[in-house]
C-alpha cells in the first residue's frame, strides 16, 4: 500500500531569514514562524529622521527595539539584526557572521517593501530609485546572499512579497507597481533557476494589508489611499490584517505546499475575478 503523505506545519529545527522583520508584516511572520517552532533571523533597521522619499513615518528606533525584544522573547537563538538590505557590503558581512553560529538556512521571506503614491510624473528620481532599490534590489541582494545557505537536502523555500498593485492598480502606483511585478517574474525564474537545488520559490501578492505604512500612506497621500484600493468581492471588507498573510507564507514554506514553486498567490478577496 502506498504510504500517504502528510503535511506538517512543524518548523522545529528550521532557520527562516525574514526582511523587514521589526514591524508590520514581517513582524508578523517572524512571531508566527517562531510559534511554529523555528529558529527566526530577523533583518531590519531604523532610522532616526524621516527619509524624504518616504509619505509614511519609517522604522523608528523605538519600535526597532521592541522588536528586538520582542525577538528575544522567541527563545535562544532568534535575533533581529540592524541591516540595510540595499548595503550590499553590509549584507555579506552579516551573512558572514551568521555562518559562525549557524550552518544552514532552510527559508527566506522577502518581505521588506516601501511605497509611494505619486503619478510617475509627480514622482522625483530618488524616490523611484528608493522604491526599486529597496523592493526589488534588496530581495535580489538578500537572495543572492542568503539562497547560497540552503541545504539541498532541506527542502528550502524562498518566498518573495508582492503586491496586488502588480496585476491590478489605481493611479499613482506606477513605480511601486512595477516593482512588485518584477517580484513576480522573478519568483518565476528562480524557481527554474533553484529548483535543481531542492529549493521551491513562490511570492504573495496581497492586497490592502493594515500595516504602518498603509495607515500612513492613507493619511498622507493626496488620493484616499484606502477606497483607492478597494473593490473587492467580499462585501465588509476593511483590508487584510498581517496574520492573513503570515498565515499563507507558512502553507507556502510547509510540506503541504511541497508541490508549489514557481506560482504567484493573490490574497485579494476576490478582486481580480470581480470586473
């Protein structure tokens, strides 16, 4: 009789590598990767001034070290570390570091994004440069760092966060849109790429989720960000909460997902089908 698979959702002994780990969303799937039982490298960083291609307030050093904290209650072994993913020097030094005190990895959430609500004419050359750099150069860097740790033999998962934006958007999302789709075609060819090395590659495209920076972007943008947003086929619905995500990213790294790479999954209540 042929033995049934069964999925676990059982990270015990696994390392998963998480950007923007102190707030929003990678806080999030940092806490929930951690119940489950994983061992959690967060990456992250605060900054004391606002950054002016930003419409939010960022990162601040407060909330880096409650996070920090928060990451300590984890358990032994789990540590947020103070890195801008678009340093690419700095990047190497810390995968470096991790090396001493860690053999291998066996995830990577791509997680740390920024935003600006702007026509593409409104919108200046350093925050286009802000925007790409940090959504798509800083997973390309924190992939091409960090993939090269994965086991073979463990089975890894790489997941990337990409946007609803990338497949279906509003005014004054063009650059943030485009990077988000770069995600996605991405996703698609490292999953070819790494996929004689056991390892599966997949992205999450949500829309609205109720981070900081959504609450900000919603304040501060001249358009109301969050009806902007919204069409959707559930009725009530108010955006989606960083769990709704988590929740998916940890299917995506399970065994229950063992047969996914390559894919794009909408977390969109049901926009994309609703005309």
């Amino acid at each position: 009789m042929t033995k049934l698979h069964r999925a676990s959702f059982n990270f015990k002994g696994s390392i998963a590598v998480i950007t923007g780990a102190a707030r929003g969303q990678g806080l999030s799937h940092a806490a929930a990767f951690a119940q489950a039982g994983a061992t959690v490298i967060g990456l992250d960083f605060s900054r004391n001034e606002n950054n002016p291609a930003l419409q939010y307030p960022p990162t601040s050093s407060e909330e880096f070290s409650k996070a920090t904290a928060l990451f300590s209650s984890f358990g032994s072994g789990n540590r947020l570390i103070e890195v801008d993913i678009t340093d690419t020097q700095r990047l190497q030094d810390v995968r470096d570091e991790l090396r001493k005190s860690v053999k291998n990895i066996d995830i990577i959430i791509n997680n740390a994004g920024v935003n600006v609500v702007k026509t593409l004419d409104e919108t200046k050359h350093d925050e286009i440069s802000h925007v790409l750099n940090v959504n798509l150069l800083g997973a390309i860097n924190v992939t091409k760092y960090f993939s090269p740790l994965i086991d073979p033999r463990s089975n890894g998962s790489i997941i990337f966060t990409s946007s609803l934006a990338a497949q279906r958007t509003g005014s004054k999302q063009s650059v943030y849109a485009a990077s988000k789709a770069a995600l996605e075609g991405l996703t698609r060819a490292l999953a070819v790429e790494l996929g004689v090395r056991n390892i599966r590659v997949n992205c999450v495209a949500p829309t609205l989720v109720i981070t900081p920076q959504t609450i900000g972007l919603a304040s501060s943008s001249p358009i109301d960000y969050i009806k902007a947003m919204s069409s959707y086929a559930l009725p009530n619905f108010e955006g989606l909460q960083p769990s709704d995500v988590s929740d998916v990213i940890l299917f995506l790294c399970s065994d229950a997902a063992r047969s996914i790479t390559g894919s794009s999954i909408a977390l969109d209540c049901g926009r994309l089908a609703k005309a």
